[in-house]
C-alpha cells in the first residue's frame, strides 16, 4: 500500500539530515534503484533538508516510492512554512545565495532529479517535489 510505504522526518537538525538522507538512501534501494541511484537520492535529500534548516528553522522531508505500470521511481518532498522564496527564478540560479553557501544546492539538484518543481510563496514557506525514475 502506497500509504504504508511514506515515510516522513520531521527536520530541525542536522541529525535529522542524516536520517532523511539514510531512509531515502534505504528506500531507493528497496524499491530497486541500483547503482550510484541511492546516493544521488541521499545527495538530493540533504541539499533540500539543509536548506530548510538553514533559511526556515524546521519543516519536514517526506519520502514515496512510485509505482507506475512501466516504471518504479521514488518521489521527494521537502517542505516548510518559512519565509519563502522571493524569486524562484533566481534561487534556481547556479550561485545565487542569501547565504553563506555556494549557491549551487538547488540547480544542482535539479540536475540530478528527473523531475523537480518549486512553490514558495514570500511568508509562507516552500515546497520542493521532486522524482527519480529507475
Ligand atoms: N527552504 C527555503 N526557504 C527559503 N529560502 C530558500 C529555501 N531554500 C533555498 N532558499 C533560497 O534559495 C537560495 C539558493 O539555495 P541553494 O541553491 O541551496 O544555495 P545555498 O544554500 O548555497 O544558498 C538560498 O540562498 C536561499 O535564499
Ligand atoms: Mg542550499
């Protein structure tokens, strides 16, 4: 059962970045992505779970495998009620930071997820969703 299988960690810390990271890196490799697929995945997940730590305090990581009739894929949502993000456009940029970062975490995230999507709003948080296909 597709509900079963989620999986949700609640981020406020970094120790909480290591679990998110190891449960996608579990998850990927139970639902059968192989090779260097489960440490893309553990990548993802820590460049989105920091982010939420650093620029909105706490939110949450949830975690589903996909099931479809010709392909199996995991799917990543990272999500807070933080301040938002102004400008999508421009945070989607490489080097762009507000931050102390390399402004790189979330297009080279992207560049690593077969399908990736942001909605923020300036006050209300963010939601990053993003999916692997196998
Ligand atoms: N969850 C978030 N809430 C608010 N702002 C965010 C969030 N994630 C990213 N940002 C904004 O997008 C910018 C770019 O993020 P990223 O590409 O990960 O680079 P870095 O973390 O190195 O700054 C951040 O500097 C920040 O301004
Ligand atoms: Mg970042």
């Amino acid at each position: 059962m597709r509900d079963a299988d989620e999986v949700k960690v609640s981020i406020s810390s970094e120790a909480d970045v290591v679990t998110a990271r190891e449960a996608g890196r579990q998850m990927a490799s139970e639902i059968g992505l192989n090779g260097s697929l489960p440490t893309l995945i553990a990548t993802a997940i820590s460049e989105v779970s920091r982010n939420i730590i650093q620029y909105a305090g706490k939110g949450e990581i949830i975690l589903r495998p996909l099931h479809q009739s010709l392909k199996t894929g995991i799917m990543i949502i990272a999500r807070d009620k933080g301040p938002g993000i102004a400008d999508v456009e421009q945070a989607m940029k490489d080097g762009y930071t507000t931050g102390r970062g390399l402004g790189l975490g979330l297009p080279g995230t992207r560049r690593l997820m077969d399908e990736f999507e942001i909605v923020s709003k300036k006050g209300k948080g963010t939601t990053v969703t993003m999916k692997k296909w196998m």
